[in-house]
C-alpha cells in the first residue's frame, strides 16, 4: 500500500492534496532530533529539526512517526494527537495530525493550527507548514515551489526527498518522482519506506521487474510488517498474478489483521476472478476488523465496489445509501458528499444520467455545508461541473455537454490544479469523439490521466477506429487490468475486456 493511495481511501473521497508525509525508518525510531534553543543551521545539511518545548511531545511524535513508518495509520494517528495536546505549539505534530486525519474537517483544522505555531518553529519545519497550508489551497506551484526549497535546505535528510517525491508522484510525475525516492535510498539503503515509495513510481513507469525488486527489497527489510507484502501483492494483482496476490495480502492480515488494505486487495483479486461471493465475504471480514467510522466506511465502499464488479447495480447503491445515511449522523458531511458522487457515478454506469445529476447534486450540498476551507469548496464546484458534463454526454444532450464542458475549462483553466487540468483534456478527448473527430480525440486523451481506466478504455475505442489495432489491444489491456484499486475499474472492466474479446477475433 502507498501513502496515497491511503489518502485517496482515509479521505473517504474528498481530495486533499496534502502529501507530506515525513517518512523515517522504522528501525530509527530515534532519529536526530534538534532541542528547541539550538540554530536551523547547525542541521542545514542533516536532517529537519524537531521543534518542541515538551520532551513527552517529542517521544510521542517519533513515536508516531516509526509507526507512520510501516503505515500503521490509526496507531500514528493517536501519537501525534497525543502529542500535540502534551504541547499544543508543536507546529509538526499538527501537520502530523492533519496527514493522518480520517476526516476532512480535523484536516483542515490541524492545518490552520500547525500555521499558527509555525513561528516558533525551524525554518525546514517552517518550510514544512507553507507547503502543507498551499496544499490545503490547492496552490500546487507554490506547494512544489516549497518542497524544493526544504530539499535543497536539506539534501541530506530522506524525508525531504520522500515528501518532494510524493508531491510530484501526485502530479504524475513518476520519473521526477523515482528520481527523489532515488536520492533516499542512497542516503540510507536500510531505509525501508523509499524502497515502497520506488517501486510504486517504477509501476507507474510501467517498469514492473524494477518494481517489484523494489517491493521484494521493501518485503526483505521489514518481512514482519504488513505493508511490504501489501505492496508486493498489489503490484501481483497487477500482473493478473491472482492466487499469489491473495496469498501475500493473506501474510499481511495474520502480521496485522487490522491492516484494512489487504482485505481490499483480497476482494479485489476475487472480484477479478470472477467469484463475487469470495470478494464480499473479504469486504465483510474488513467490516469486522473495522475500528472506527472511517474503516466501517470503506469496508462498505468496498462492498459497493464488489457488487459494481458484478454488475449488481441495486445492491451496490443500496449499500451507499446506507453509506450516506450513516456519514450524515455523524455530522461528516464531506465523507457524504463524496458517497454521493460515487453512486452518481454508478448511475452514469447505469445509464440514468437523470438519477446522477441528483446524486451529483447532492454531493455538493454536502461539500457547501461541511467544515472545510473555501479552496476546497471551490474545487467542490469545478467537480460538479466536470461530472454534469459527463452526465450530459450520457444523456446525449449535446449543447449541455458543449455549455458544461465551457465552463469546466475555464475554472480548471483559472484555479485548477494538474489534475483538474488534465481532466480539461479529458472532456475534451470525449467531446472529440461524439464528434466523430478520432484523431482529436486520441490526442486530448493522450493527455488526460493514465491512471484512469476510463481514459484508458476510451482512449482504445479512439485508437481501434482509427485502424490501429495494436495500440487498442495494448490501452484496452491496461485499462482491464492495470489501476487495479481504482474506484472507476468496475466502470470499465466488462466493456474492455468485451474490446479486447472483439480485437483478438478480428
């Protein structure tokens, strides 16, 4: 499992683009630290200094990190929530907080407190908090304007390079990306979490034997924690390596059976395999491990996911109204704005483009009403205008798909964000082919995501009228099989395999 793809699910589907995870080893639970009279300077080239009056806020933060570490979430969670209310000044241990929050709302909260105890901080701490707080404000230029600063401060330091890394991973800079998680090995090849964090850029590169000899040295330095084999059978899953998927997120759950991916991975390999009832009873096993709301959530989002896979619609939406009712009770109206937008999405899938303009309606009802910042609520509107422009096309209405896809551009264009920006590319890609301009189409798709198995399945479709059959088998290939956690693969599974079915006999 890779720390984003813990933010994409702990979020419970509202985007945050918060990636600063300070990643140390866990081995070095007692990393240098700096007392808090002493210079910044005097670590420049070691490592950021740790900026706290409190000795106990100190020990639980290093604490939280080692278990940050191995991506014990929950566990690192209450660490740092420990120590900030042994020191509420401590400008990281917010940042901390914030990074391993399960809601919207304490992120954002613990993000405004980590700027305003920024001042008594370390300048590479300093660094740390603008960068986080530019996240919160979808502000990415000056976001990665930052991260490079606190490098270049401290190219010494591996969770530098590790958080720069992950910021232009998230920016699907992969070769960027590997390059930094590089830099961290080098500095220390005992370092665990950069070797997870590589071979995750190195399946992106679509570089899957580096991959996964980087997930098997990861599995090698820490063969008694859960991630490792976590991320060793995600990139099996990938490779359609099903059983030994299975086997190894099975090592990960009897290591820790609280560890929640694995079971998402399991019901994933199931649900690829074509045995639903197997799929649903992992995602039942999630429920049962489950800790908190957040877990219960996606334990039920993955119910949901299962029953998409199966093509069982009904079961899947009346698992997200559950979803939703529960989300609502707890006041968590971001998580439910989210639910709301994925079972729009269902019902795209369903053809009712009607029944998801009101989901996607819903969703952000919600997102207006919830406690988060108004960086977050803008990004709200352009998601809503972004999926009312798909639903028109669904509905074949195309002067409202033409209207919709205008104004999505120009607020993507004015405040978006990169991923927002390639999203642009993507309605344009699929504007393009309504129009029966291919060629066009191919070429905006080619900018879009390609870790979206939609773009993916699209782009073959583009690729298969315009005569190139190779090119379509190989995007149809990916998009079946590839992005294998992605929320949108029930979506478009069937239809690519279905193409790849028609490309082999033609």
């Amino acid at each position: 499992m890779s720390i984003s793809s813990y933010r994409s699910r702990a979020g419970s589907v509202l985007v945050i683009a918060a990636m600063l995870v300070l990643s140390a080893c866990g081995q070095k639970e007692a990393a240098k630290t700096m007392p808090a009279a002493a210079t910044p300077e005097a670590a420049m080239s070691a490592e950021v200094p740790v900026t706290t009056a409190s000795e106990e806020a100190r020990a639980l933060f290093m604490e939280g990190r080692a278990l940050l570490d191995d991506l014990h979430f929950i566990d690192a969670h209450a660490k740092f929530v420990a120590a900030v209310e042994a020191d509420p000044d401590f400008a990281m241990a917010h940042v901390m907080v914030a990074n391993t929050s399960l809601t919207a709302e304490e992120f954002f909260d613990h993000v405004g407190k980590a700027s305003a105890a920024a001042a008594n901080a370390s300048e590479g701490e300093q660094l740390y908090v603008q960068a986080q707080v530019a996240a919160a404000e979808n502000d990415q230029a000056k976001q990665g304007e930052t991260l490079k600063k606190l490098v270049s401060a401290y190219p010494k330091d591996v969770r530098t390079h590790m958080t720069l890394g992950n910021f232009l991973n998230g920016q699907q800079d992969f070769a960027g990306a590997a390059e930094h998680f590089m830099h961290a090995t080098q500095i220390d090849p005992e370092y665990a979490p950069a070797q997870n964090s590589l071979g995750y850029a190195y399946r992106s590169l679509e570089d899957l034997d580096q991959a996964q000899a980087a997930f098997e040295r990861y599995v090698e330095l820490l063969p008694n924690e859960s991630n490792p084999h976590d991320s060793l059978a995600e990139l099996l899953m990938e490779v359609g390596n099903y059983e030994e998927s299975i086997k190894h997120y099975q090592m990960a759950l009897d290591i820790d059976p609280h560890f929640a991916s694995s079971y998402v991975g399991i019901s994933k390999n199931y649900s690829l395999m074509g045995e639903p009832e197997k799929s649903q009873e992992a995602a039942s096993q999630m429920m049962a491990a489950a800790r908190n709301f957040a877990e219960r959530q996606n334990a039920q989002f993955l119910s949901a996911t299962s029953y998409l896979f199966a093509g069982d619609t009904d079961a899947a939406m009346e698992v997200g109204n559950t979803m939703a009712a529960e989300a609502e009770a707890a006041g968590n109206l971001a998580a439910a704005g989210g639910i709301h937008e994925y079972m729009g999405d269902a019902m795209l899938n369903a053809d009712d483009a009607a029944k998801a303009e009101e989901h996607y309606s819903a969703a952000l009802a919600h997102r207006q009403n919830a406690d988060i910042n108004d960086a977050a609520k803008a990004q709200a509107k352009r998601i809503h205008l972004f999926k009312m422009a798909i639903a028109a096309m669904v509905a074949e209405d195309a002067e409202a798909a033409a209207e919709r896809t205008a104004k999505y551009t120009a607020a993507a264009e004015a405040n978006g964000t990169a991923f927002e920006r390639r999203r642009i590319h993507e309605l344009a890609g699929y504007m393009a082919m309504i129009n029966d301009d291919m060629a066009a189409g191919m070429e905006h798709l080619a900018q879009a995501s390609q870790l979206n198995p939609h773009v993916l399945y699209w782009s073959a479709v583009a690729q298969d009228a315009l005569g190139d059959k190779d090119k379509a088998m190989e995007l149809a290939t990916r998009a079946a099989n590839r992005n294998t956690l992605s929320q949108n693969l029930p979506f478009v599974r069937a239809d690519a395999l279905e193409l790849l079915a028609k490309l082999n006999e033609a």
